[in-house]
C-alpha cells in the first residue's frame, strides 16, 4: 500500500487525517480524505497487532494473576471495538474514494 499523500502531509493535515479516520460526517479536502484511507491500511494492520500482544498478555495473565487478567481482557475488549471501528472506517473511505 502506497502512502505517498499522507507522507506530504503537514503536521496539521495530519491532524485532521485522523480526524477524518476515526470520526464520521467530518468535511475535509480530497487530499485529505485519499491520505485519511493510506492512514487506514497501516492503523488496522497496527490494532490486529495489539490485539494479538494483548490476547497474549490475557493468556499469560490467565495462569498466574487475576489482576492482570482482568485488566487485559478490558484492554482486549476495548481492542476489538477499536479495530473493528477501523474496519469500518477503512471501508466506508475507500468506498467513498472509488466514487
């Protein structure tokens, strides 16, 4: 996947790329949209990662303290609504680019 837009992003467009991404019904340029989809790729990809570490961490927590568990399978909840919102959010600006 090619980034090529986000990379010329401003420190400020980039601002408003992420609020592009994980927020709906937000204006923004075209540039900004095309950038908030590149961004898209790389921060699902990031979260099934955590997901996976914090599974881990819940498996391991599991066996040896409560605590631990607890704290994680908040965490791996939490998690999953996260990527999944960026499932979504992901498909609705790649849908709305190839419009």
């Amino acid at each position: 996947m090619n980034i090529d837009v986000y990379r010329s992003c401003t420190w400020r467009e980039k601002r408003d790329v992420l609020n592009v991404f994980w927020r709906t019904n937000v204006d923004a340029t075209s540039r900004i949209v095309v950038a908030a989809a590149q961004y898209g790729y790389y921060a699902v990809i990031s979260l099934v990662v955590v997901m996976a570490e914090v599974a881990l961490i819940l498996w391991v927590g599991l066996e040896h303290n409560a605590l631990v568990a607890g704290l994680a399978a908040a965490l791996e909840l939490f998690m999953i609504w996260s990527t999944w919102w960026a499932i979504k959010r992901y498909r609705s600006l790649r849908s709305h680019l190839a419009t």
